[in-house]
C-alpha cells in the first residue's frame, strides 16, 4: 500500500446494545460540547489519500434533532493537488474551495462520518504541507479541528487479498501471512495489525506485538523490506477459537499491513482505541524473505486480507418465526407482536444480524406504535439512522434489545396497528435471515388480519397480544362492564345481611 493511502482504522465489531425510548427534548444540558475528530494524512506524488471527519456532540444530549454544521476550508489542499467528499450522509454546498455541510445527529449526539479524499500533484515536493480548517457550530456549542497533509515518498505494501479458514469450536488454528514491497525503493519496517472477532481469540506471546482482549493485535518489524521481495512469517500468528462459537457462523476478521509512518499517525490520533504498550514475553516475530516468484500491478488497496472464518461442528441453532394472527373491524386498533424462537441447541448472537427480524405491516392497516427496536426498512441498504420507533412504515427491521437469544426464550416486538379497511382475511410477512440456521422452513411466518361481522362477546379472536383495544368491541366492553358491577353490588348487599366477618 503507498504510505499515502491510510485507510479507516478498524476498531473491531461493536454490539448494537439496548436502544432507549426518548420523550420530549427538555432544555441541552451546559455539560454537553461539540467536538471534531481528524487525522492527519500523508500523500504520494501524483497519488490521493483517504481521510475522514468525525463530528460527535459529547455528553449524550437527551435531546434529539439537533442540527450540526461543518464550515470546512480546503483551499490549501486544492492547491496541494485536489480535495473531493465522498458519499457521506451530509448535505453540503461548495463554494470554490470552502464547503458548509449540515447533518442533524441522532439521540447519541452522533452523526455520519464525512469522508473525503486528498490528492497531491506529480511535481509535488516531498516535505510539503497543507492544512485542512474545520469549524463545526451547533446548539450545544461550536469545536476546531485543523488536519494536515503531508507529501511523502510512495511506498506499495501487498498482500493475499483472501485467507479462508474453517474450524470446530474450541479448536487452535494458525494464520500464515506475507507481504510484499512492490514499490520502487525500500520501506524501513512494517506493522502487522489483526483485526479479529470477539470469538477468535489471539493466544501468541511474540515480544513485538501487543494485544489486549476485545483490541486489534498489533506486530512491528523492523526489516528492511528491499523492492519487489516478498516476506512471510516466521511463524504463523496462533489463534484459538471460543468454546462458545456456534456452528454455521463465518466470523469476519482482517489481517492488514502499515507502513511505520502510517500507523504513527494512527498511534497520534486522538480519536482511535489501541492497546496500551505492553509487549509479550516469548520469542521474536521475525519476517523471512522469499524467492520473487511473481510481480503484481501495483494498487494502493491490496495492504489487507480478509480473513474469513467458517465456525464447523455440530454446535447449531434453528431460529423459527413467530407470526400473530387476529380478527378486527375497521377502526379498530389491535396488538401483534411477531418476532422468533430460537428452538436451539446454541445461543443465538443477536447483534450480528442486521437486521434480524423483518416485519410486514398487512394492506389496510397503518402501525401507529412502533417499537424503538424496530425501524422502517425498504429494499435497499437498511440505514435506520434515528428512524428507531418511527410509526407508518409498510415494513420493519428490528434487533433485539439484548445481545444474545437464548433456547426457549422467545423474542418478539409489540406492534399496534390501525385497521382502516378488512373485507377480506389480508396478511404480511414476518421474515428471519440468521446465517447458520438449520432449518429454513421455519425462517416465515404471517401477520394475518381477519375481519368479522359481530362479535358475541366483544373480544376478538387471535392470541392474547393480538386483541383490539380501542373501536368496535367498546360497547359490548361497556355492557359487560356494567353487568359486573350489578353482580358485585348484589353480593355485597347479600353478605351484610348475613353479617359475616372473615378471621385470618
């Protein structure tokens, strides 16, 4: 990879945790601020660099919809050679070489990450520099950030693109790796950095690398890598697979090479998560040069595999979906809450599926309340951003509030829908999508709405979350109200003639 393309840090998979109701927006607390996060770029001649902006309002405002504005000055870098934004999910105008983006933050003070790229000439002087000002104002207050790009000799880091692995839980495995200088001078070391799933665990006690639990695993060498050599491993990095893996599951990790400049910048970041400096005790990962057997064409992409980890065994899950059927009138509202079970034997890891369950509203009805698990979902990428909860969707995507489904523990997302129109029975999908499950037969079920033309008693049929609770059934409610108390009444009239005292 040239030194220039610094690429996004992966900090590793992050469950979606619980998502909480939000009422009314009181006043912004004074303890909330807005801060902007930028790191500093390196760049090649004639070649462009990645770089990203992070705008957060800290302190989780309990308010919600607050507007944030980025006012960003990018004539330095233009003349450097170009500066573009990426997709991003800002709305942004330019003027010549100054750009104002506004985006609205969700309920975390959280907004999208505002990507763009930097681009230095071909005749561009090795040492040279531009800075990047932004200024960010919203109505918790205003942050800075200026960002430098700096002009850097071209180096080209490769690797295999791919690396399948396949194993049972509770299994060891060891993870090869080469890399290899296809630029045209020499690179004074390289960094290592593994990205692993929460299941696959580093188990290495090489003196040159670093891990904490949950954190990447980070190798440094100081080879000389010499142009157009390939280095292996000495020793491939040793891995153990958790006991609790369930079958079925590919765990997605990532093997990546650096340039020593490159993750300095990383390391002086100061909005990345890296392990604290402390080295393992064992012997030394050492890169061994190998014969030049191939040459590639050079790409500023191909630093990375992807590690793809195929969880074997018999240790499965059969997630079934549970479907809600219901009779009603128009006008009447009425509960429904679909969802699964996961029938087992394993625990099912919620959070991995995004999202899990996909709920259809049947024709004729309007969801008027809407989990905040749930969000409106279309054939597209599902981007709930602050939809949480948000009623009048013909369709849902919904995750679980907890992390993990476990056998005999059903999971389902309470709906009230509103019955305008049922002259015939109508119904919807309720849909699951779990890599791994053993049975797809049970993966749909149905919302089904029947109508009905009396109701003896005014309670309709159904299950019990699935009855009407406002419209039709009023009256016969109201009458059988008021034979209940006529009832109670008479027994209380009947029990003080007797004079009858209960002793505990």
């Amino acid at each position: 990879m040239f030194r220039h393309s610094v690429r996004r840090w992966l900090a590793g998979i992050s469950a979606a945790g619980a998502l909480i109701a939000v009422g009314a927006a009181p006043a912004v607390a004074a303890a909330h601020q807005l801060r902007i996060a930028s790191r500093d770029l390196l760049v090649a001649p004639g070649h462009s660099a990645l770089g990203h902006i992070d705008a957060r309002i800290e302190g989780y405002p309990e308010a919600r919809d607050i507007e944030v504005r980025l006012d960003i000055d990018a004539s330095e870098l233009a003349a450097l050679g170009g500066f573009e934004l990426t997709d991003n999910g800002w709305d942004c105008t330019r003027s010549a070489d100054l750009l104002r983006c506004a985006t609205t933050a969700d309920r975390w003070g959280r907004t999208p990450r505002l990507y763009y790229q930097v681009s230095a000439r071909a005749d561009a002087t090795l040492g040279e520099e531009a800075q990047l000002s932004i200024t960010g104002t919203s109505a918790v207050g205003t942050g800075a950030r200026t960002t430098t790009a700096t002009v850097v000799e071209g180096i080209d880091l490769q690797t295999e693109p791919r690396a399948p692995l396949a194993s049972a839980p509770g299994a060891r495995l060891q993870l090869p790796s080469t890399v290899r200088n296809a630029g045209p001078a020499p690179v004074d070391g390289a960094v290592l950095v593994f990205t692993a799933d929460w299941l696959l665990e580093y188990t290495g006690t090489f003196r040159n690398c670093r891990h904490q639990e949950a954190l990447p695993t980070i190798c440094r060498f100081d080879t000389e890598l010499r142009p157009g050599v390939s280095y292996r491993l000495s020793v491939p990095l040793p891995l153990a697979l958790r006991q609790s893996a369930r079958s079925g599951l590919v765990l997605v990790n990532r093997l990546q090479w650096w340039t020593t400049d490159d993750w300095a910048l990383v390391e002086r970041a100061p909005d990345e998560s890296l392990p604290p400096d402390t080295p393992g005790t064992g012997e030394e990962l050492r890169l061994v040069e190998q014969p030049a057997t191939r040459q590639t064409e050079t790409s500023p992409w191909d630093n990375f595999t992807a590690v793809d980890l195929t969880v074997t065994g018999d240790q499965t899950a059969d997630a079934a979906a549970i479907g809600r059927s219901t009779s009603a009138r128009p006008g009447d509202r009425v509960r429904v809450s679909p969802g699964f079970n996961n029938l087992g034997p394993a625990a099912v890891e919620t959070w991995r599926m995004s999202p899990l369950v996909r709920v259809g509203i049947p024709e004729g009805s309007t969801a008027v309340t809407v989990p905040e698990t749930c969000a409106p979902i279309g054939e597209g990428e599902w981007k709930p951003g602050d939809t949480w909860g948000q009623p009048g969707a013909r369709a849902y995507g919904c995750r679980p509030q907890t992390d993990f489904a476990y056998p005999g523990r059903p999971v389902t997302f309470t709906f009230t829908l509103r019955v305008e129109r049922l002259t015939t029975p109508t119904s919807a999908p309720v849909s699951i999508d779990m890599p791994g499950d053993t049975n797809a037969a049970n993966d749909t079920a149905q919302i089904t709405l029947t109508p009905v033309s009396a109701r003896s008693s005014g309670i309709g049929g159904g299950n019990d979350d699935s009855l009407p609770i406002t419209g039709g059934s009023t009256g016969a409610l109201a009458a059988l109200g008021v034979l209940l108390f006529a009832a109670g009444l008479t027994g209380h009239l009947l029990t003080r003639r007797r004079r009858t005292r209960f002793v505990a």
